[in-house]
C-alpha cells in the first residue's frame, strides 16, 4: 500500500490552486510529458504559474484562444480532483504533476479544439437552461448577511438567523456560486450538506449574469438558484455534468419540504375538488369568500354603484342647470325687431329664444333660416354637454366608488400512494382545466410550488409552467381509498367521531335558525332519528350568501364541513368555512341517495320539528340512534369499515358477463352509487329493531351445596376387554 502524497489530505476546493508539486532532482527543467518541459521556481516547486508558462510551450497550444487565468481555474479543479481521488483510492499515487499535465491537455483537446462545453460555460454563455437535471459538487460554502438576497461573499463560520450559506459549485471544469431556500439552508446548519457533496440538481436559475459571457469572465454577483425540493445528494463516485435522463425526478409528498420552492414531479390522486373560492386583498389584510358570498358582494357593489351614480349625474346636472341660469341672466338684452331679424349666429338666435318673456312675438320676425341655425346650435351645445357630464360622472365615479376585485382559487386535495395528503391551489383556473378534473382521478403534476403548511396540511400552489399528466387506469399504482360518504347524525353524537380531514358531509333538516350573537349564527339539523347536530356560520347566513335555500324545514345536504369536535356543548359542531357547500338539489351520487333515504323516512315533518325542538330543550332523552351502540360509533369513528368497502370494491369492481366470460368495466361513480345504496339498506335494516328492551333480573333458588364445591375433571375409564 502506497503512502498519500505530502499534503494531499489538506487540500481543499478553496486552496488546491495554492498546492505546489516538489521537485526531487536538480535538473533545471522537469519533463511532464506530452512534450511540456517546466521550470520550477526558486523555491524548486511547481505551482500554477509555472504550469501555465510550460503549457502554453507545448506542442498544439495556441494561448490566444484561451482567456485569462484559464490553466489557473483547471489547475485547480484538477489538483482537488486528483487529490480526493488518492484519498478515496490509497493503493494508487494520483496526485502527480505528469498527471496534471495530461488532464490538462485533455481539457484543451476537448474544450479548444473539439468544442465541447461543459454545463456551467453552456449556462453563463446562454447556450443551455440551468434547469436541466444535472450533477455538481460543492467546493465551497460561505456565510452572507440575509439583505436583500445579497451575495457579496463574507467568511465566517457562525450560523445564525442573520446569515445565510452560499455555496460554490462546480461541475470539475468551472464553478459557479448558488444561493439556496430556508430548506437547504437549515440542512446545511446541520451539516448534511458540506463540502464535498455531490447534488442532483433539476430546475435551477440563472441570476445576476443579463449578457452572455464566459465563466471566468463572469459578474460576481451570478449565481444559480436552487430549489431545495428538486435537489436531492448524489453518490460520491457520480459522474459530474448533465444526466442521460432528464426531466424532473419524481418525489413523495412525505419529502416535500413546506419551505423548499418548486416540486418537480408528484404522483397523486384527486381526493377532494372543493369548491371555487375568491381571495381579496383588503386594507392589508386576506380574505377568502365562497362563490355565493362572492356573488353577493358584486350584486352590492352594483348596487352601490348605481346609487353612487344616480347621485353623481343628479349633482352635476343640478350644477349644469344653476350654470346656465346665470348665463341666462347675463346675456338677456331687449333688442328691437330690426336687431331681432338681423341675428346671423344660432348661438345668438338660441339665446334670445331662451330668454325673451313673450317668444310669440318672434314667430312673425324670426325667418326659417334663422330658427334652423338655432336647431344646429342647440343640438351642438346638447351634444357637447352630454360629453361633459360623462367626463364628470367617471372622473367623480373613480374618486368616490370602492372597487371590488377577487382572484378565483380553486383547491384540491391530493393524496399520494402512501396516503399523505396536501391541498394544491390553482389560482386563475382555466375552465378547460377545471372540466378536466375529476375526483378520483390520478395526476402526475409537474411544477408545482410549495408555499407553507396550514394546520399540519401541506400547502402547494400551482404556477404557469404546472403541468398535468393524467395516469392511464390500467397502472399498476394503487392509492389509498377517499371515498365521500354521508355520515350519519347518530355518529356526531359521539366524542370519538373522528372524521378523515376534519371533513364532514351530511344531509338533515333544518329546524331552528338562531339569531346572530357574538360574531356568528347557529343552524340546527335534526334527521329522522332525531339526532341533532350544530352548523356555525362565522358572521351570519346571508353574509355566506346561502339565506335563500337555508330556512325551516328545508332538507340540506352538507360537503367539506369543518369538523370541530363537541367542546363544551352537548351536541357536534360543524363549522362553515369558504369551502363548505350547501344544496337542497344536490347531484353528487352519495347525496342523491342519501336525501331520498331522508324524504322516505319522514313522514310527519311537522312531529318532527316538534320532538327536535323538545329534544334541543332538554325535555326528550331518549336514545336516538338505536341501531348503533357506542363500540359500533368508535369503530365507524375509527374508520374501521373501510375495510369492508375494499371487500365490496374488489367484488364488484370487476364483473363477468355472462355471454362472454370476461370481466366488465365498472365505472367508478357506479361503484360508490352501489356501495352508498348497500350502506343505506343496511342502516335502515339496523334501524327497524327499535331500542333493546331493558336487561331483566330472574329471582332464583337457593343453590344447592354441590354448586360451592371446586369443578373436577371427569376420568376416562378404560372399556373392560371383551
């Protein structure tokens, strides 16, 4: 086993320039090879000048087609590169000046004469996207204060809040200098990331270099962006440059990092599409509205405006009136019929028509030459008037109206095939995009940003270069199933109803509506069963937009409540939020079912109300839900009954015809109508037993002595021989 080179364990990427080779033998020039003769320095070394002034002496060199400091920058790269590898490989002695010369000459052959380019020079030069899938070390991390982005290099080794890493990366030709997200700043404070370390990098961005230049030449201040959610470490003995197979890689949302920018590729079913929501950016704060409530706020600000608007036109019309009554005043004169019948101005002839007190008399002065002048003239100054006031009617309309702008959201959320779940928002869908998405229905979305988390729920927005990738079914990729089902009153009756996502869909009726107290307003449903449950409107019914379909005796069906729990009170809550929705025609295939099981089994609406509202105030305690004891709800609660919709699912997924013996396709939304119409069948079969009666206690005899004394196990004699 040969012993490392002197030194060559010191070296790093920031000092390998500095490295100087000793020169054992006195001769006053050392034969590299490949015709390069050098001469050392005083100090019998070999370093990068000397290296530079033997290369550009060799054979097939021509200096002026190489720019300045370019053997110093290989150089570099090189003598780090060979001394790595002698760590890594101690049966071998790599790190020569021989060697150096070669690779050097190398680099020239390809470079210089053959053309090629590596990754880094193609990015500066503008010749290449930095967001290809490639490979790079990191030869440096450095510390720069958190000011605007700012990459002016500082050294230093503390990591606190108020510096921010900045690595330098290289693909062992040139290097370039990146800055990273919170993500990747954070891991390398826990030194998981560290000099050295090879990085898959995908859909990067160049900054700070506007021209096209060489690396050597370029600013200080272009560097490389990078997203720590398309970054993922790479084997040290991985080729350095671009990778063979593009495109961004796929990652599991267990891995998305809330503060790591852009995801490159997730593989996700469509769990839940929730309605279309509104955001409004409102005197500093956010706000986010359904679409009823959305609708009604443009029909008042319509209504606003038109008021506003019949005021203005009321005020600059009086304005105009006043202004022309003065006028009047002013220019009336008495003129004799000589002066009368000389009048050659409609302007004149219009004035004098407006103000004279007997206009009778200028019938017989005035002639049809006259009078045509002062049409024109009227409708001239009509004309010119009406201009007027719409120029003062929208210059006083801007000063005095409120504007009301909102940008549509919609929200989904996503699962993967791990059952980890995030909700993606779509700003600005297209309709083309929203008709495209059904739930159930499996994606591969490209691009995607992640911008946070919201009560533990990762949170994704998608961007102008997200693209959707529908997965054929025929894939073998199984997600997890997240079905809606209806649930029943009865089970929000128990503290351990737990439902998936604190989401709730139900159907009931409406039998009390409470008055608005302390910034909210309570609905109360009951179903046939007389169990009850509490609807909270944050504000009021009207300022959600739904007071036209929410009123007694109505039956509603409920999607995407907010489940909170019973807290204090004695019945569940379910909150109303931008992404509730409420119908009493609703066209979903679980509700449909659902509120046909509710009309037949109501047959007097008005007994009904009556024992919800008896129930309510305490005067029925009854049990309500007779057909499910309390570890039925825990394992309803629990989800425990999914296992016996897989069962159902696999048995009708695939059916056989009869003719032809092989299996049929069934859609999904003919399954879930299937299984939604069994549970309902089942439930009512439940509900038909009524309440068990009470347990009865039998009075018995005195028992007999032998009943005391301790069980003996009976022998097996053996049968005597015949």
């Amino acid at each position: 086993m040969q012993e490392i080179t002197p030194g060559a364990h010191k070296i790093t990427g920031d000092n390998a320039k500095l490295y100087r080779f000793p020169v054992r033998d006195e001769s006053v020039t050392v034969d590299c090879g490949e015709g390069c003769h050098i001469i050392p320095g005083k100090d019998e070394c070999i370093g990068a000048a000397e290296v530079e002034q033997g290369f550009f002496c060799m054979p097939g060199v021509q200096p002026k087609f190489l720019p300045q400091g370019w053997v110093a920058n290989h150089y570099r790269w090189i003598v780090w590169k060979l001394a790595a590898l002698e760590r890594r490989l101690i049966q071998r002695k790599l790190l020569t000046i021989e060697n150096v010369i070669a690779r050097l000459k190398y680099r020239y052959d390809r470079e210089i004469d053959r053309v090629e380019r590596p990754i880094i020079r193609k990015i500066t030069e503008h010749d290449d996207t930095p967001q290809k899938t490639m490979v790079l070390c990191i030869a440096g991390i450095k510390f720069v204060p958190k000011q605007n982005d700012s990459v002016s290099e500082k050294d230093g080794s503390l990591q606190n809040d108020n510096t921010s890493p900045l690595l330098y990366l290289t693909d062992g030709w040139y290097g370039i200098s990146a800055v990273v997200d919170c993500a990747m700043a954070q891991i390398i404070f826990e030194n998981k990331i560290k000099i050295g370390t090879k990085l898959v990098i995908h859909g990067a961005e160049l900054s700070g270099l506007s021209s096209p230049c060489h690396p050597l030449e370029a600013p200080s201040g272009s560097c490389l962006r990078l997203s720590t959610n398309m970054t993922r470490r790479a084997r040290w003995w991985t080729r350095l440059g671009l990778l063979s197979c593009q495109g961004p890689f796929p990652v599991k949302l267990t891995s998305v990092l809330k503060d790591g920018g852009s995801v490159g590729k997730i593989k996700v079913m469509l769990s839940r599409i929730y309605p279309l929501v509104y955001f409004e950016k409102s005197n500093g704060s956010s706000i986010f509205r359904g679409e009823k409530a959305h609708l009604r706020l443009i029909k008042q600000h319509q209504r606003d405006k038109e008021d506003i608007l019949q005021k203005v036109m009321r005020n600059i019309e009086r304005e105009y009136e006043k202004e022309n009554c003065d006028q009047q005043v002013n220019n009336f004169k008495s003129l004799t019929d000589e002066e009368i019948s000389s009048l050659a101005t409609g302007r004149e002839i219009a004035l004098l028509l407006e103000t004279i007190p007997d206009p009778v008399r200028l019938d017989n002065i005035l002639s049809a030459h006259q009078l045509e002048l002062a049409r024109s003239w009227q409708h001239c100054q009509a004309e010119d008037r009406r201009l007027k006031i719409n120029s003062a009617v929208q210059r006083r309309m801007t000063e005095m109206q409120k504007t009301y702008e909102a940008v549509p959201v919609l929200k989904l959320r996503i699962v993967d095939v791990d059952g980890v779940e995030a909700v993606l928002s779509i700003w600005r869908p297209s309709e083309e995009l929203r008709q495209a998405l059904t739930e159930g229905l499996a994606f591969i979305i490209h691009y995607v940003m992640a911008s946070g988390s919201r009560k533990g729920t990762l949170q994704l927005t998608a961007t102008r270069q997200t693209r959707w990738e529908c997965i054929d079914k025929g894939s073998p990729l199984s997600f997890p199933e997240t079905f809606r089902v209806v649930s029943p009153l009865c089970l929000t009756a128990s503290v351990n109803f737990n439902p998936q996502w604190k989401e709730v869909d139900v159907v009931g009726m409406v039998f009390k509506i409470g008055m608005v107290e302390n910034g909210y307003q309570l609905v109360y449903l009951v179903d046939h069963l007389i169990n009850i449950v509490t609807v909270k409107f944050w504000g009021s019914i009207k300022e959600h937009g739904d007071e036209d379909i929410i009123h007694l005796e109505s039956i509603l069906s409920l999607s995407n409540g907010s489940w909170r729990g019973h807290g204090n009170k004695k019945y569940g809550c379910i909150h109303v939020t931008e992404l509730t929705a409420f119908s009493i025609l609703p066209k979903s295939a679980h509700f449909v079912e659902a509120v046909a099981h509710f009309k037949e089994s109501i047959k007097d609406m008005k007994a009904l109300v009556q024992k919800a509202n008896m129930k309510l105030n305490g005067q029925n305690t009854e049990c309500t839900c007779p057909s499910l004891t309390k570890p039925h709800l825990d394992i309803a609660c629990n989800h425990k009954c999914m296992g016996e919709q897989r069962e159902y699912e696999n048995r009708v997924s695939s059916p056989v015809d009869t003719d032809t013996g092989k299996p049929q396709a069934v859609s999904t939304p003919n399954r879930l109508e299937q299984h939604s119409k069994d549970l309902k069948r089942k439930m009512k079969a439940l509900g038909q037993y009524g309440i068990p009666s009470p347990i009865r206690m039998f009075s018995t005899a005195s028992s007999s002595v032998g009943t005391g004394k301790p069980f003996k196990v009976p022998l097996k004699q053996d049968s005597p021989s015949s």
